[in-house]
C-alpha cells in the first residue's frame, strides 16, 4: 500500500459530521475531506445534486449551506460541521422550480438543480437587501453556474418570473 498505513488522528480516519439537511437533523460517519457532493449523493442518497466538472467551475453540484450557494465539489464535508445544509430535495424552493418549468429554462437538466440553489440563494439575498432585481443582475447572480443547452435567455426569464418582476 503506497504511504503505509495511515497514522491514528490522520485526516482519512473517518469521523461523525452533523448538520442540518433540509431541515432535519444528519449525521454522518465520513472522512473529514470526503466532498460534500458524495456525501449526499452516495450515503444520503440525494442524488439530485448533479456533478459537472468536479473542480468548482460550473455550478452543477450548487447547494446551499447557512444560505449561502457553494460548490459542493469542493467542500469537505469537515466544513459543514454544525451547519445548515440544503439540497434541491428540501423545501422553500417550489415557485422557483415551477417558473424553471413553466419558462422552460431546463432542456437536459444536468445544470437545473444547481441553477435553482443558486437562485434561490440570489432571490432570498436580495429580498433582505432590499435589492432590485434585473435580467442583468440575474445574470451576474448565476455567473458560477454553466449551462450549454438553454442560452440562458429561459433562465434568466425563469428567475425573473419567480422574482416576480416584468422581464
Ligand atoms: Fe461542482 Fe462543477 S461539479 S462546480
Ligand atoms: Fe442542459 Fe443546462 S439544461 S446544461
């Protein structure tokens, strides 16, 4: 085995996360860097997640953690301890989701979960700014999130339907 046996306190040794996901106290037996990503996709069996590019580019794997929209490809689950963790399963994100359907800014769907965390994160961040939202700050909002199938006119169209404003 290259590099021997691991040291007893390495940081491979699996130990307990919790957190709240969706709502509902978690806990979880991981190593302190297992991503996020598969924590939720291979032992929680949220599978809505998607990952892309697995490096932080593209938003695909988008979730939120304390309302904030982050990469879950790139979280070590360690990061999380204590924290408050929601996934595209969880609630509080439903108009979203119908004006992506009813706008149709979804075609493959790979990108779909990712774009509606990250928008919920932007709608809810500037709701309690008290910011006004615009197809331009729409598309500054979702930036980190990719998508090669829509254009991102429908998108944007389906944020701004579920911001409530004229587009
Ligand atoms: Fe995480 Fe692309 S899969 S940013
Ligand atoms: Fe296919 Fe966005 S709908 S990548």
């Amino acid at each position: 085995m290259v590099g021997g046996t691991p040291k007893r306190g390495a940081v491979s040794d699996n130990a307990e996360f919790r957190f709240t996901l969706n709502g509902r106290e978690c806990t979880v037996t991981a190593s302190p860097l297992a991503r996020l990503l598969d924590v939720l996709r291979d032992q929680l069996g949220l599978t809505g997640t998607k990952e892309g590019c697995g490096e932080g580019e593209c938003g695909a794997c988008t979730v939120l953690v304390d309302g904030e929209a982050v990469n879950s490809c790139i979280v070590p689950v360690c990061q999380i301890q204590g924290g408050d963790v929601v996934a595209i399963e969880g609630a509080g994100h439903e108009a979203i989701q119908r004006a992506f359907l009813e706008e149709g800014g979804a075609q493959c769907g790979i990108c779909t979960p990712g774009m509606i965390m990250a928008t919920r994160a932007y709608l809810d961040g500037a709701h309690r700014a008290g910011a006004e939202v615009d197809a331009t700050a729409i598309r500054t909002a979702l930036a980190g999130n990719l998508c090669r199938c829509t254009g991102y006119q429908k998108i944007v169209a389906a944020v701004a339907s579920a911001a409530g404003i004229a587009r």
